[in-house]
C-alpha cells in the first residue's frame, strides 16, 4: 500500500529530515513485535521527539486517512504492535527523558519511550522504585507497559501496571493532545479518562507522558527455589507462603517440560539432586531469620516440598531467576512454541489444568505442554510446541482450533483468554470467549468516538 503523496509532500514539509525512514531493514524491524506469525509490511517508519510533533504527526495523518501503529519495544506477544498493511510505524524511543524523582510524593514524570529498566535504575538512586518488572524490562517501554497494563513477576504484591500510574499525556488521532490527572492521587471528578487508555493496547489514543507512582525499595529479600510433586503441591505451598512470616513479592512456578528446554538451550538447571515434576519460584520480603528457618522447617517435616533452597546472595538470586526468567526465550531457541498467556481464579487452577492436559491428550496427541507462570496470581503460560514431524503451516493452522478448545475450557472455569500479554491481532477472534456482546458494543462505540475511521493501531483488538 503506497502513501498519499499529498500526506507526504506535508510530511517532508512539516518536521526534520531524520523524522521519516523508509530504510527495508528498519521498517522490517519496528513493522513488528516478538510474535512470528504475521509478516511486518509498513509504508513508514516516524521517530518523533516530543508530544508536539506526534500531534502534529496523527493530525496530518487523519486528514490524509493514513493508518497509524504505535510502537514501543515490540516485546509484545499478541501481535499488537504489528504493523502488515501499509501502515506508518510511530515509535517512541526519541522520548526517553526521566524527569526528577520528587521523594515527597514519591512520583516520577517520564517520556512514553524510556526503558522500563532504566526507569528502575533512575529511582533506586533516591531509594524508590516502580514496581512494573517483567524479563523483557531491559527493552520494554514504559508507553507499551501503560498500554498493554503489563503485568509481571510481581503482580501478587503490588498489582497491575494500572495502579502505578497518576497521571497521562495523550494524543488522540485527532492530534489532540490530552492531559489526564497529572499527578494527582485524589480526583473525583467525574469519569477517570485515563483508566480508558490503560491497557487498550493503542487503539484509542497515542501515550507519550506519564507520571508514575513509586513506592521503597524492598528490604530483605530472600530467594527460594522448591522442588514439589505436583501442581497440587504448587498450590498447597502458595497456600503456606501466604501464611507464612514475610510479605510475599513472587510466586512463579515451572514444570520439568520447561526446565529440560532451559538446560539444552542455556545449560542451566536446578541445583537439586533429583529431577521434578514442578518447580516453585518464591520471592519474599522481611523475614526474620528465626521465624524463617521455623517456617521452612516445617515445610519439609511435613513433606510439602522435596527439595529446597535459599538463595546466599544477589548473585545466587539472580541464578535462581534465570531458571525462571530464561524459560520463554529457550522455549523459542529449542522448538516452535505457540504461546498462550490466560488467567483463572487460583482456587480453580488444579482442576483446569488437569482438564487441559487430558484435551490435548486426546484431541492433539504427540504436542508436549510447557506450563509456567505467575501461578500466585492465577496467570498461567501455556506453551505447546511443535511436534518434530509436524508440518510447521500444518501446526500453525491446527493451533486455531485448539485456541478455541482451550478458550472454552478458560470460559468454562470464568477466566481470561489474556491475562497480560493483551488481545492484538492473535486473540482479536476470541476475544467473545471473555468479554460478553454488550462489553464488546461498549468497547466498539469508543472506539468510534475517538477514531471514528478506525486509523489508529487498525485491526487490533476489535
């Protein structure tokens, strides 16, 4: 699809040389994000440097009827930030500015394209930090977590991306340029406009500025890997750890399935004698070492776990995260996965999770299931990879069949097709199996309201 020449003729007129690329190479990278199924086809590659150009960018774009696709740091997996018909790729990364850290209201007002990680390292300097963490942190955006309403390895102690987020600048795809609460913790004011642009994956209106709310550093923290039976041994465990002496700040789980891929791909393994079926993840905040060592001593009176242990110091922790972190990335280097991210009440994960190893058993025999996930907070990756002798197209084409067996299994135990990872253009079909007719009407007539020709991120979501 070829642009207007009139839009750009205005294009060439209106902002710097270096504003646009057509590079192959460039617009073959930013036209795309981690999924591997669609083919990234954009007109146009835009790197603007503050809210004013992109307003200016999104209002000579309507009035030519020019799609849009945002893009952040394409570490998405639901194929959001695709771009595949035409279309010009506005990223952020020129906005990276971190203003000043106030320690009185323990706030920070950043630029929609700065790293997530820097962000982390850009507030320990006063002690605080934004608790929005995730593997991908070193490349993700702060524009793309808000947008998506990311969640991560700590989403059992502090929540969702949503809740560390006082204030937006938006631009809609008008070129109106939106100010929504800046940095204000008490606003009662009518209709929160900001919460619509949290997690709509930038469909509604571009984000280029956020002030985002910071709590302390933790203190304390210890590391644990546990080596259990079974699931049913992950959830009695996460039933004692909630119980336990410590605030919790993860609980992350693997099966073997994904510790044998993690080995082959990047030879680490857990230091444990003995294989096992499950693997616990447990991060913990200010525990007393007394209360601790009686806490896991009881744990192993009473055969809750098999095997254990703490990590010594930073540099074991950090090895003991890699078990976990390190898991996706292999899956990808050892096989082809087809990724599904979904949620359940945790009361009802053992029940679901038997449920869908005994469909793919008999519907799809031969695939091999690779769980893993923020089980804490009832947010499971189902990870099914291509058998050896399987056509590529062939899995590919059978995956959509079995994404709709699984979504139902996710609506009949009340769950959610995407817990964090977002709709895009994988899920967009599906999207029915968690939202009902009138929600998805709702959803329709704003997005109509604020990009009436539908110019914006088109064909995702909806």
């Amino acid at each position: 699809m070829s642009l207007p020449t009139a839009f750009l003729e205005a294009l060439a007129a209106s902002f710097p040389a270096d504003f646009a690329s057509t590079d192959a190479a460039e617009l073959a990278s930013y036209g795309r994000d981690w999924t591997k199924v669609f083919t990234p086809a954009p007109s146009l590659l835009v790197r603007p440097r503050n809210t004013a150009e992109v307003a200016r960018l999104l209002s000579l774009a309507s009035a030519h009827g020019v799609a849009v696709v945002p893009s952040g740091g394409r570490t998405g997996l639901s194929g959001g930030a695709v771009a595949r018909h035409g279309e010009v790729v506005l990223t952020l990364e020129r906005m990276r500015a971190l203003g000043p850290v106030d320690p009185l209201a323990l706030t920070v007002r950043v630029e929609a394209g700065a790293v997530t990680e820097a962000v982390h390292q850009h507030c320990a300097a006063a002690g605080l930090f934004w608790p929005v963490d995730f593997a991908s942190k070193g490349s993700s955006q702060v524009g793309g977590n808000i947008a998506t309403n990311a969640g991560g390895v700590r989403v059992i102690r502090y929540g969702l991306t949503r809740q560390w987020v006082l204030g937006l600048t938006v631009v809609t795809m008008a070129g109106e340029v939106l100010e929504l609460n800046g940095a204000l913790e008490k606003n009662n004011t009518g209709v929160d406009l900001r919460q619509l642009f949290i997690g709509s994956e930038g469909i509604l209106g571009v984000i280029t500025e956020a002030t985002l709310k910071l709590t302390r550093l933790p203190e304390r923290v210890s590391v644990f890997l546990f080596a259990v039976a079974d699931l049913q041994a992950v959830l009695a465990l996460f039933r004692e750890a909630r119980r336990g002496p410590f605030t919790v700040m993860a609980y992350e789980f693997f099966t073997d399935r994904c510790s044998r891929r993690l080995e082959a791909h990047r030879k680490l393994r857990p230091p444990f004698a003995e294989p096992s079926s499950h693997y616990v993840l447990l991060e913990v905040e200010a525990a007393e070492a007394q209360a601790l060592d009686a806490w896991l001593a009881s744990l192993f009176e009473r055969g809750l776990v098999t095997d254990g242990t703490l990590a010594a110091d930073s540099e074991q922790a950090r090895f003991l995260w890699s078990l976990r972190e390190g898991i996706s990335e292999s899956l990808s280097a050892t096989g082809l996965p087809h990724k599904n991210d979904i949620s359940l009440p945790v009361a009802g994960l053992e029940a679901f999770c038997g449920e869908l190893e005994a469909l793919l058993a008999k519907e799809y025999p031969g695939w091999e299931l690779c769980l893993f996930g923020h089980i804490g907070d009832g947010n499971l990756h189902v990870n099914i990879m291509k058998p050896d002798g399987l056509d590529q197209a062939a899995f590919l084409a059978r995956t959509h069949a079995c994404d709709a067996d699984v979504f139902r299994l996710v609506q009949a135990h009340r769950g959610s097709i995407s817990a964090e990872h977002g709709i895009g253009l994988l899920k967009k079909d599906f999207l029915g199996y968690s939202r009902t007719p009138l929600e998805l009407a709702l959803m329709r007539q704003l997005k109509a309201a604020l990009d009436p020709r539908g110019l914006l991120n088109p064909g995702k979501v909806l």
